[in-house]
C-alpha cells in the first residue's frame, strides 16, 4: 500500500514538475518578446 502511495506521489510531483516548466517556459519567451 505504501509503495503505491508512493508511486503515485511521484507521478503527481513529475505531472507538476512537467507543468511548471512548461508554464516558466512560456512566461520567460513572454517576457523576452516584450523585452524585444
């Protein structure tokens, strides 16, 4: 049970990691065309 608790603890934390950059990503190329 705590195993796959674990388990999808990671996948969550990865799925949020992935989304957060992708966020970061778009607001620094945001910024950057301001920038321009």
């Amino acid at each position: 049970m705590i195993v796959v608790d674990t388990s999808v603890f990671i996948d969550l934390f990865f799925e949020y990691n992935r989304r957060r950059t992708e966020l970061a990503d778009a607001l620094f190329k945001d910024i950057g065309e301001k920038k321009l």
